[in-house]
C-alpha cells in the first residue's frame, strides 16, 4: 500500500470528514450559474487546484523514460497510447518516485503534457468571488502560472493555470527532446 | 582317784572316831589291867612272839576283811586282789602257826574264802539291781563273819592253851590270861608288856573296829546302800534336770522372741502380698487395656493397608492419566498450531483480497474523476452525467474508506494471532514443564506409596506378634493373679498357725520357768538329803562337775556352789547336752512336750536356728534364717 494511495482515500487531508466533502459538492450545485468546476490535487503537502476544464485526463503513474535535459524539472517521455508525451513536475522532486502517484495530461502546441502529483483529491465548484487573485504570497509556486488563492476550511489553496505552466522555450526544448 | 581317795579317808574319820571311842573304852579297861600286865610280863614276854604271830593274821585278817568292805561299800574290784593278797599272808601265817588244829584253819581259810565269795557276790548283784538277792548275801556275809570270828578264837584258843580262855566277842587273848610269862629281865619284861598292852589295844581296837565295821557294813548293805542309790539317781536326775529346764527356758524364750519376730514379719509379708497383688491386678488391667489398643491398632494397620492398596492403585492411575495429560498437550499444541497457522492464512487472504478491493476504489476513483472531465465538456448536457461522477467517486471513496478499515483489522488481527500463537506456545512449554515436573513427582509419589504400603504390611505382621505377646501377657498375668490368691490363702494359713505357736511358746516358756523351779527345789532337796544321809554328797556322773561335801556344815556352802556353779555350766554346755544326748529322760520328756510346736517349725529350723544361735549368736540373724527358712518351706 503506497503512502499516496493512503493519501488519497484517507478523508482527512481535506477535513477528516465525509461530509465536508459533500459539502464542497453541494456547494458546487448551489452555485450553478457562475461557478467553475477545478481539480483538487496533493503535492508536497500542500494543496491545488486547477480548472477541470484544463485537464484532458487523469491516469494511474506511468514508467517515464527519463530524457538527458538541462531542465530540472523535465522527467523524461512516456507512450500515452500511441502519444509520446513529456512528465514534468512543479516542484523540484525526487526521480526516484517519477513512477509513484497520479498524472495530470494537459493539452499544449507541441502536444500532451502529464504533471505528476501526489495525488488526485476531488473535483469541486469555486465560484470567482471565492478566488482572490490579488494576494500576493510567498509560495513555492512560481507567480506566472497561479491564478490565486482560494481557501477551503482551513486549507490554503494555491490555484494554478497549467497552460502557463511551461514557457516557449521549455515547450520547444520538450519538443525537441520528444523527437530525439 | 582323789575322790575315791576322799571318800575313803572320809570313811576313815568315821571309823577312826568310833575306833577312837572304842580305844578309849579299852584303855581304860587295859590301865586297870595294867598292874597284872606288869606282873605277867616275864610269862607275857614268852609268848610274845606267839602273839606277834596271832597279831600278824589278825592283821592280816583285818586287812582281808577291810578290802573286802571296801569292795563292798565301793563296788572297786581292784581290792579284791588287795583283800587276796593280804588273805595269802593270812594263809601262810595260819601255816606257819604251830600248835594250832589244822582242822580249825582250814575251815576257817574256806570260810574267808566263802566270805570272798559271798561279797563278790553281793555286789554283783547290787550292780545288776538285784538288791534282795544282795541283801541275802551281805546277810550271809554276816553269817560267815561270826563263823569266821568264832573260828579265829577257837583258833586262837588253841594257839594259846597255857594262857586260860580266849575272850571270844574280841578275838584277841585278853591281858587276863597272860599269867605264865616266866622271863627273868623285868624292864625288858615291863618294855615288852607295855609294848604288849598297846599292842593288845591295838588289837583290841581293832576288832572293836572290825565290829563296829561289820555292823556299819551290815547296816548300809541293808538300809543307807538303797537309800544312797535312790539319792544317786536322784542327784543325776535332778542335775540333768536342772540344767534342762534351763535350756528348755533359754530355748523357749528365743522360741517365743522368734515366734513372735516371724508373726511380724508373716503379717509384713501379708501386707505386701497384698500390695504385690493389687499391682498385679493393675498390671492385668494395663495388659487388657494394652490388648485392646493393640487390637485396635492391627484394625487400624489393616485398614491403612486396604486405603495404601487402593492409594497404590490410585497412585498407578495418576501417573498413567499424568502420560495421557502430556501427550493431550502435545495434540492440543499441535493442533492450535495448525488451526492459528489456518487463522492467519484466512488473515492474509483477507489482506489480499482488501488490496485488490483498494486497487478497484483507486481505479474507480480515475474514472470517476475522468469522468467528470468528461461530463463537464459535454457541458449543459453534461451536468448529470458530471452529478453520477461526483456520486461513483464517493462510493469508491467510502469503498476505499472500507477497505482501509479491512486492512487496519487485518494487520491488527496479524498483530493478534502472532501474540496469541506466542503466548499459547508459552503457556504451552510451561504447562509442559509443569506436567513434567508432575510427572516426576508422581512418580516419587507412587514409590513412596508403594514403600509406605510394605511400612504398612510390615506393620500388620509386627502387630500380628505383639498380639500374640500381649495376650500371653495378660495369660501370664492372670495365672499369676491365681497364684497370688492361693499364696494369700496360704499366708493366712500361715499367720493362723504362727499365732497357734505364739501361745505355745508362751505357754511352753510358762512351763519351762516352772520345771525349773521345780528342779531347783528337787536338786537342792535331793542334795540335803545327801548330805543328811552320807555326810556329803557325790556328784559323780552328772556333768564333768564333781562335788563332794565333806561335812554336813557344807550344806550351804553347797547351796551357794550349786547357785553359783550351775548355770555357768548350763550356759556353757546346755545346748550340746540338751540336743546333742536325747537319751536323757529328762530331755526325752522336754522334747515330748516341744512336739506340740516343733510340729508346725519343723525339727529342721530348730536345729539350724541353734547352729545359727552358736556360729553367730545374734538373735536378728537367727530370726531372718528361720523367715528363709519358712519361706522355702513354703515355696517347696
């Protein structure tokens, strides 16, 4: 049994309750109109979020090949039903686990990118009132690619834009190392 | 010999006081005489010779005559050869006498020698009791004396024809007849005729002396010789007498002390058989008493054996159930073994179909999520489909949340069995060594019970023996009860017997002070009489002591002597006398009298006591021999 997969069915992380969890649900009912749906997932012990929308899939960790880069945060390639497709992480994180939790595959120019994270939490409804973008804070996340913050219980939640997650010039060396 | 020679002188006083009176008599007859005497002298002289040879056997005659009334008088036929040899000189001096008719002196030598016979006679016949016949004899003695005195003056007459008659009552030629006496020397005449007229006094006095002597001789033959017989016996029986009844009383005395020291020490003797059977009674009793408890004892012991028995059995049984115990635990062991190392497989397959289970929820949880993506950019027409992939992704949560549950129990339950297989083996290897260690003990158990079971049949036998010897203890016991009673009977027997000799000895020790008085009385009325009759009193033959009184003066003197000498010599030899010469008449009569009571001492226990009173002299002795001496009477 893997940390992540205990990670993912263990309740607490996100309130250590049932019905906190229906409640984002129905929150997300509430607001109909004007709220979005995003994705909550776990990474280095902090939460985030991005919009459902933005996210083709979500697959089970793949064996990444990984690719000689000068790109730190560039795992390697995998084969994504006929796709190759560049692993990348967020933060600075250990090869050793590139195989462990779940991947986030995004739509980019030079085709599927996955993000690994630790784990996939919940999909919930946050309407934009809800999300201030104007706070700025210290995060590990670099500021281009968050959208806000949005906070949830007593949870802090950082919420990312994932197609600005990769500069031009990471794109177009992905690229080139994807048809190496 | 001095007392024969002390009698005789003593007869000599008395003759020579009678011949002293008689010479008296003569010499004045003869100083009458005595002018003639001197005138007849001369004629005197001449025949003188003749008269010396008369003179001789007158002597002679006398001598014979004197021997023969000692012999008489003394019964001592040792002067018969005096009288017989003095009778040879008579003889040869009748031979040598001229002149006188050989016809006359050979009678008269016959009838000197009847009178020999005669004496002899007599007193052979006093010692062998015939005093008539006796008497007869000194009668005929008599008769013969007056022949003889008739012959011997016939005799004399013819032997003195010239000189006129012969006096024939006094034998000798009287001074009358010496008228033819013709010698010329006067003085030797007158010398002759004095020593003729003393010897004519002697002469004369003699036969006075014969006279008075035949007529003594006669008398006593007929009158003092019965009575002094008599008073011989009488003195003998009156000394042994005497000296009997002394013993008899000392005796009797130390009869009655010994009687009366066994009548004690027969009630002692009582008083401890009585305690000795009180105790054996008592002792009969603890036997009974032992029997019982030793009865109940062996009932005991038997049913010990019968529960050692079954203990043994028992104690079999153990340790066979003590094996079983083992090897159940080794069963169990292994079987909660098989059966825990069951539980955990069903464990793990638990564990492992719970991952499949949380496998499923992840998968779920993917597709819900997708989904969702999928719903949302179906967008107005994907709203329901977004709401069923909310609702998939909460189930599989919940599933998740089980299966998590299920693996938690899981563990926990790994966890579980593993502390309870440890556990179960641990209390198992303990029990196990417990069970050994009962085992072990068991084991010693039933050798212990197997040896206390021979203790206990040991015990059985052993009890079995003491019975055995306890009832022949209390047999023991009760024959000597038995006895015991029989020798009370006899004690009482005994003490009644005891008191019986009491009053015997009593009585006997009564009569004994008497007869002793009563010989007192009789010695010294016998010894008077004695000395009334004789003068004095011959004690010859009774006891070694010897008394003569000389004189009737001695009487008292006697009477002190009698005092005095008599019970030093009773002391002395009263004992050896009284049972050491049961001829005695006295003493047979004594011990006549002592039959009453030596019938129930016993001759026996007399004679020792006096052994014991002569070696020891110690009264406290004597009495405890003679208790011995009862007591193995009794006993045998």
């Amino acid at each position: 049994m893997s940390t992540v997969a205990r990670k993912i069915a263990e309740p607490k992380v996100v309130g250590d309750d049932d019905d906190e969890i229906k409640e984002w649900y129905e929150g997300d009912s509430e607001t109909a109109e004007d709220a979005a749906q995003y994705l909550l997932f776990f990474l280095d012990d902090s939460y985030f979020a991005t919009p459902l929308l933005s996210v083709r899939e979500v697959i089970e960790a793949q064996s990444v090949k990984s690719v000689p880069s000068s790109q730190s945060h560039f795992l390697g390639i995998f084969n994504l039903r006929g796709e190759i497709t560049g692993a990348v992480t967020m933060t600075e994180r250990d090869r050793s686990k590139a195989n462990q939790g779940r991947f986030l595959v995004f739509e980019t120019d030079i085709g599927p990118i996955a993000l690994v994270v630790d784990d996939v939490v919940a999909v919930i409804s946050l309407s934009d009132d809800s999300i201030d973008t104007k706070v700025n804070v210290k995060s590990k996340v670099q500021a281009r690619h968050r959208i806000g913050f949005t906070k949830l219980g007593d949870q802090l939640i950082t919420i990312v834009d994932l197609k600005k997650l990769l500069t031009e010039s990471e794109l177009i060396n992905i690229n080139s190392l994807k048809k190496k | 010999m001095a007392r024969r020679r002390l009698g005789i002188s003593a007869k000599t006083i008395g003759f020579n006081v009678v011949l002293l009176v008689v010479s008296v008599v003569l010499q004045l007859m003869v100083t009458d005489k005595i002018s003639r005497a001197i005138a007849s002298a001369k004629e005197q002289g001449r025949r003188i010779d003749r008269l010396n040879e008369l003179n001789v056997i007158a002597n002679k005659l006398a001598e014979t005559r004197y021997w023969l009334s000692d012999v008489a008088l003394t019964w001592d036929m040792s002067s018969i050869d005096k009288a017989k040899s003095a009778q040879k000189v008579l003889n040869a001096g009748f031979k040598s006498l001229s002149g006188v008719d050989p016809a006359a002196v050979s009678t008269t030598e016959k009838k000197i020698e009847a009178l020999f016979d005669t004496t002899i006679n007599a007193v052979t016949s006093f010692a062998t009791g015939d005093k008539d016949g006796g008497a007869k004899m000194i009668k005929d003695a008599r008769v013969i004396n007056e022949d003889i005195d008739r012959m011997i003056a016939g005799i004399v007459a013819s032997g003195t024809t010239k000189s006129g008659t012969a006096q024939a009552s006094v034998g000798p030629p009287a001074p009358g007849t010496v008228a033819e006496i013709n010698d010329a020397n006067p003085t030797d005449q007158i010398v002759d005729t004095i020593s003729a007229i003393q010897s004519v006094a002697a002469v004369s006095a003699s036969i006075t002396a014969f006279g008075l002597l035949l007529f003594c001789f006669v008398s006593q033959r007929s009158v003092v010789t019965p009575i002094r017989e008599a008073l011989k016996h009488l003195l003998e029986i009156s000394k042994a007498n005497f000296s009997a009844s002394r013993s008899l009383a000392e005796s009797s005395e130390n009869l009655l002390n010994t009687t009366q020291d066994q009548a004690a020490a027969i009630e002692e003797s009582v008083a401890a058989m009585t305690e000795l059977k009180s105790m054996v009674s008592r002792t009969a009793e603890s036997a009974q008493g032992t029997r019982e408890s030793s009865d109940r004892v062996a009932m005991k012991t038997q049913s010990g054996l019968e529960a050692m028995g079954r203990m043994v059995t028992h104690m079999d049984v153990m340790d066979g159930a003590v094996a079983d115990v083992i090897n159940s635990m080794n069963d169990m062991e292994r079987k909660t073994n098989q059966q825990l190392g069951s539980v955990a497989g069903i464990v793990d397959d638990v564990a492992e179909k719970a991952a499949i289970i949380n496998n499923i929820v992840l998968k779920t949880q993917l597709l819900s999520f997708n989904a969702s993506i999928e719903a949302a950019r179906a967008g107005q027409h994907g709203r329901g489909f977004a709401v069923v992939a909310q609702e998939v992704g909460a189930l599989s949560r919940i599933i998740g949340k089980a299966a998590q549950g299920i693996n938690e129990l899981v563990l926990k339950s790994k966890v579980d069995i593993k502390s309870v297989i440890d556990d179960m083996q641990q209390q198992i290897s303990h029990s196990k060594t417990s069970v050994q260690k009962s085992k072990a003990i068991a084991k010693e158990a039933v050798a212990a019970t197997h040896s206390s079971n021979e203790i206990f049949e040991a015990i059985a036998l052993e009890m079995r023996d003491v019975k055995s010897k306890v009832a022949f203890v209390t047999d023991a016991t009760i024959e000597q009860s038995k006895g015991l009673d029989q020798i009370s009977l006899s004690m009482s027997d005994l003490q009644r017997a005891t008191d019986k000799n009491s009053a015997a000895s009593d009585k006997n020790r009564h009569l004994s002070d008497k007869l002793k008085q009563e010989s007192d009385r009789l010695q010294s009325l016998g010894v008077a009489m004695g000395v009334l009759v004789e003068g004095s009193v011959n004690l010859r033959g009774m006891g070694r002591q010897v008394v003569t009184f000389v004189t009737p003066k001695a009487s008292s003197l006697m009477d002190d002597l009698m005092k005095n000498a008599a019970p030093g010599e009773a002391t002395a030899h009263s004992s050896e006398q009284v049972f050491e010469s049961p001829t005695s008449p006295v003493l047979s009569a004594v011990a006549t009298e002592d039959s009453a009571v030596n019938e129930t001492i016993g001759e026996d226990v007399v004679t020792s006591l006096i052994q014991k009173i002569k070696t020891r002299g110690v009264p406290q002795d004597v009495k405890s021999s003679s208790e011995v001496d009862e007591h193995e009477k009794r006993s045998a």
